[in-house]
C-alpha cells in the first residue's frame, strides 16, 4: 500500500470514528488518490487538486466544488503530518450552494403516488412501495433510515420503531401510530407469502430478496411521480422524496397550532423526533410553508389584540 493509500486509509477511519459517514466522499478521494498515483505524486499541491477537481471537463462548478471540497478535507489532514502537501484556498472554485425549495406534499398528491405505486408490475414491489411511501408520509423518516430498517427494529408490542445509528451515529426510538402498525404487519405477512427466503433481515426488499437500494428506490419514485401527474412548481421546487419528511413536519406544527397547543414547547419534542441534533436544522423545514406563516401571524395578531 502507498504512503497516500495509507493515510487516506487512517484519515477516513478517523473521521468516521467521529460519526462522519463519508460514503460519497471516500469513493472520491479514492480516485484522487488513484489519479496522484498516476501521475507519480507523492504530495498534495494546490495546483494538483484543481486539475483533478475540474473532471470531467463538461461537469457543473457544483460538482467540481464539492469534488475540491472533499480533496481539501483530506489535504488538510496530510497537511498537519507533512507540510509538504499544500492546502487548497476554500475560494479557489467559489461556488454557493443553492438548496432546493421543498416540494410540500397535499392529502390528494400522496394519495396519487400510491395509486401509482398500485400499477407497478409485481405485486412485491406495488406492497413495498406503497408501503414504504406511507411510512415515510407518516414518520417523517429518512429514505435510508426506512431502507437500513431490519425487523428486528420493529417493535409491535411497544407500539414502535427503533432507527439505529443514523445520521451523525445517532439513534432514536420512534413510535407509531397503530394504523401504521397494521399496515407494516400486513406489509410484512405479504413478503412472507411472495418470498418466504429473504437473503436479508431488512424490513423492506426487492423482489430478489435483498435490502432495497437507494438509487433503485428514487428512480421507481421519479417514475411514480410521472405516472401521478405532480409537476414541478418551479425550478428549483420539484417532488422529491426527501420531501415526504419535509410535509411531516410542516403538517406536525400546523396540528399544533389548529388544536391552540404551545408550538415551541412541541418543537424540541418534533426535533428528537425527526432526529435532528439541534432544532436549529428544524427551522429549515418550517421555512417554505405559507399556510403555517399564515397560522402563526393570525396567533400573533390575536395575541397583540389590536395593537400594531
């Protein structure tokens, strides 16, 4: 193994240890060590990093940023071994990221992805999605939370779930409502009727048997939001999966203010919840709703009495 491989090797472990997952970011410095490697380099320099950042030539400045940025990560780290290897300047390919505006969901919008679900072609991938769709509508779960999900993590007695070690190697109990429950119990007598031999513990499979995939999963959700009819609202506001999590919590904090109940006393409540570590990464999800900003200024007004 080369010096580079090695210290890519430790530099990962090290992150990781601190609860980073670098799934997309490791594969990248893989290949910028591949790529110093075929050029003979020993050490990081600045004028290295670009070259190799820029690739392919026709990629957005998006991807090229974040290609730098996870370069520089690990150019910082060789850095403090060995002042040799050079830091790239964080302006060097200026790029701001632009989040995307939330798709928020309507009653009739989710109801159309499962009835498009419904016209998948077996019936192991029209229960799994449809079912996968509605505990994500429901619980406000990541993707890849529902997707890591093994059996074992349900919990029909306590009326829960448990989604372990997620993001930032936190884990957090999330219980169910009991509709929800019977749909996953249905959900799951109904894999074992089609496939009684999974090849995983996984809540919920492919029509091999295996745990879902990610990529799989979004390009049958894509799919779905075609055959649905739901468009985009603008450029940057487009259905989105991750956007499930959004409504559920734009949809939690509405209930709250309808039913007159103390909206930030709830708000770490829905923060644990969704497994944020601060609440402050709630916020965000509450940013892109009119009706709640409609909600909140009527409490306000009445709350004021009057006065301007």
């Amino acid at each position: 193994m080369s010096p580079l491989r090695q210290a890519l090797a430790d530099y990962l472990m090290v992150r990781r240890s601190l609860g980073y997952k670098l799934d997309r970011a490791g594969k990248l410095l893989i290949q910028f060590v591949a790529y110093l490697e075929g050029i003979g380099a020993e050490a990081v320099t600045t004028e290295r990093t670009l070259a190799w950042a820029v690739l392919p030539a026709s990629g957005r400045v998006s991807w090229w940023a974040h290609r730098l940025s996870a370069a520089r990560g690990f150019a910082v780290y060789l850095h403090a071994l060995n002042p040799a290897n050079e830091v790239p300047p964080t302006d060097l390919l200026p790029h701001r990221p632009c989040r995307a505006t939330p798709y928020l969901y309507t009653e009739d919008d989710i109801a159309a992805l499962l009835t498009a679900a419904g016209s998948l072609r077996s019936p192991l991938r029209v229960a799994t999605h449809q079912t996968l769709i509605g505990l994500l509508a429901v619980t406000g779960l990541r993707v890849g939370e529902a997707i890591r999900l093994d059996r074992s993590d349900l919990d029909f007695d306590r009326g829960g779930l448990t989604v372990r070690v997620s993001k930032f190697g936190k884990s957090r109990e999330v219980p169910l409502h009991p509709t929800t429950l019977d749909a996953l119990r249905r959900y799951l007598c109904h894999c074992d009727r089609l496939h009684p031999h999974p090849a995983t513990p996984a809540v919920f499979i492919s029509t091999a048997g295996t745990r879902l995939l990610y990529c799989n999963v979004n390009w049958t959700f894509l799919q779905l939001v075609r055959r649905a009819g739901l468009k985009p609202r603008s450029p940057s506001c487009r259905p989105r999966l991750h956007d499930l999590r959004h409504t559920f919590a734009i949809r939690t904090l509405l209930d709250c203010y309808r039913d007159g109940g103390d909206v930030q006393a709830r708000l770490p409540l829905l923060s644990t919840y969704l497994g944020h570590v601060d609440p402050a990464a709630t916020y965000w999800y509450l940013s892109a709703a009119p009706e709640l900003l409609g909600l909140a200024a009527g409490r306000l007004e009445r709350h004021l009495g009057g006065r301007s």
